[in-house]
C-alpha cells in the first residue's frame, strides 16, 4: 500500500475479464488521489483475468487466491491483506464518475459514528433510474424483507432527486459500492462465509448496528451498475441463496426468543411466494424456497451467540410489511 493512502477500494473478481476490461477504466481514472488506491482481488478465475490485469492495468494492485473463495471469502482474505482504514467493496460490474469516492470519505470522516456508508446506486444502462442492488439505500420490514429507498420488490424508480436530501440513515448499504470502517468491518467479524453469496453484506450491516454504529447513504456520490452479472433476477440459485440466508441473518442477529417470533411468522411468509411460484409454474423457484427452508434447519446450529437488544426493529423500515405493501395495500390505508 502506497504511504499514505487510508481508502481501498477493492474489487473482486472471479472469471470477470470481460468486466474487467469494461468498467475498470472508469474506476482507474475517476478513483484518483494520495488518499485512495485501486485493488483487484482474483478469486480463483480461470479464464484470462489475470492475463489482461497484467498485460492492460499494469498499475492496479492485484491480489490473487488459488480458488473461488466466494462473494464473502474473497473480501475477507482481501480485506485482512490491506492495511487502510476505510475499504470500498466495489462490485467488477460497477462504472464510476469522476469523484465518486470523495464524499463517502469525507462523510466517513465526518461522522465516527457511522460504521458504512453507500452512494446512490443508478442503473448502468437507465443513468435516470435507480438499480435494484441498493437503489438510495437498503432497509429492512419488520419480517426481514430487503427493500430499498427507491425499490420495492421489482417495482424501480426513475431518480428524481427524491432521495437527495441528504445523507440518510439506512437498515444496510449494498454490497455493489459499500464503505466500511476496516476495523469495524474486522470487529463485526467480517462477512459471512456460510452465506458464500448474497444477503451477507446486509448480515453484516446488521452485526454493524449491533455494535452500535449507524449505517448511511450519501447521496452526493452515484455510481451506476449494471446488475445481475453473476445470477440475474430470477435465477433459482439466486432464489435459493436469497431465502435461505435471509433467514440466517435474522436467525442470528436477533434476540434469540425474539428470533423464534419472527421467524415463525416469517417462514409462514415464505410460504406465499412458494404457492405464488407454483401458481406461475415456475417450479424450479418454488422448489429453491423449500431447499432454502431445509437447509436453513440444518445450517441454524452454527449459530450460538445472540444479541440482547432487538436492534433490527429500530431500523428504517421495520415498521412496515413490504408483502403486503405490494399485493395487498388497501388492507395498509
């Protein structure tokens, strides 16, 4: 690490050089400064990744792994190997403005109390509108749900300034372009490698806030991604690892009587979107829920320790139920 530099932004990449040579550009020029340096992680690739970092950005710092450690393994061997006291988790599929990373660092700096922070996430290929993956910011329902300011299921928003007012509180900041504290980010014990992929940075959001530090959204900083270049929307292992972890991280970062609560009702929940799957006959994603609900019975034992305090019902967005938001709103007026 360069003397000096106290921001990473670490990029992760796995059999991505088609990524790599479409969206590292704008991250090399418009990530520029003493303060900040650009990383590669290759998580295991076995296609020519390595070749064209070597060959076309001689200058990107590379980390290199001999296999695919997944979405969580990858960063936390990343993080650990870096020594700045802010990291940026940047998705490879990510195209950033010029001057994208200065307002999360100086809000970070700013404001001690905030644990992580993410820019507004806008979609690479409607700059108008916002992008599934964080949209202006991640929340939580009061069963779990994810949503964001900005998006509610598949339902997106055009970006209309609506959500500029300000940095803004949030439940968690999406893993596409998430700023954290390294040290917090080592405390809250880093991602979740049983997760292997998706939900774990809202998991970790969620130990953040157990620790006591608040998690924002700045929206003076926008970066635009493309989305769904691992699993696309739809995709039954995306619906697979979204159910089962989802009921994970409420498994584990819940008080535990509370936890069974939730989840009870939670899981009945869960029960719709099966029937509603069948209903399509879209039995593969039907069949992923039910995966999802076993596998969770039998991964919930790794977990032993429990917060005390029921910080999730705190966060923006636990005072709604987002189902019923969506297909029944008349019985929420």
């Amino acid at each position: 690490m360069a003397l000096g530099n106290i921001l990473s932004v670490i990029i992760l990449n796995w059999n991505g050089a088609k990524l790599l040579r479409k969206f590292l550009p704008s991250v090399i020029a418009n990530t520029q400064g003493q303060e900040v340096e650009v990383i590669v992680a290759d998580n295991g690739s076995t296609d020519n990744s390595l070749e064209v970092l070597c060959n076309e950005f001689p200058n990107v710092k590379i980390l290199t792994f001999d296999e695919n450690l997944g979405f969580s393994g990858g960063y936390n061997r990343a993080i650990s190997e870096v020594e700045s006291e802010f990291v940026i988790l940047l998705n490879s599929d990510v195209e950033t403005p010029p001057g994208w990373w200065q307002p999360l660092l100086s809000f970070m700096n700013a404001h001690p109390g905030v644990g992580a922070c993410q820019p507004k996430i806008l979609s690479y290929y409607r700059k108008d509108k916002f992008e599934y993956a964080g949209a202006a910011g991640g929340l939580l329902d009061k069963y779990g749900y994810p949503f964001c300011r900005g998006r509610l299921f598949d339902q997106i928003e055009y970006d209309f300034c609506q959500y500029d007012t300000g940095p803004e509180d949030i439940a968690w900041a999406s893993g596409a372009a998430l700023m954290v504290r390294r040290e917090v980010y080592l405390d809250a014990g880093g991602l979740d490698e049983l997760f292997f992929a998706h939900m774990e940075e809202i998991d970790l959001c969620c130990r953040i806030h157990n620790l006591g530090y608040r998690v924002c959204v700045v929206p003076e900083s926008s970066v635009y991604h493309l989305g769904g270049a691992t699993l696309s929307q739809g995709n039954p292992k995306k619906t697979y690892l979204n159910f089962r972890n989802n009921l994970l991280l409420l498994h584990k970062n819940l008080p535990q009587e509370k936890g069974k609560k939730v989840l009870f009702k939670r899981r009945l929940m869960d029960m719709l979107a099966f029937f509603m799957y069948v209903a399509k006959f879209d039995f593969a994603n039907a069949n992923a829920i039910l995966k999802a609900h076993n596998d969770f019975r039998k991964m919930r034992g790794n977990y032993r320790v429990f917060p005390d305090a029921d910080v999730l019902s705190t966060l923006p967005g636990a005072d709604r139920c987002i189902v019923l938001d969506r297909y029944l709103p008349f019985l929420t007026k």
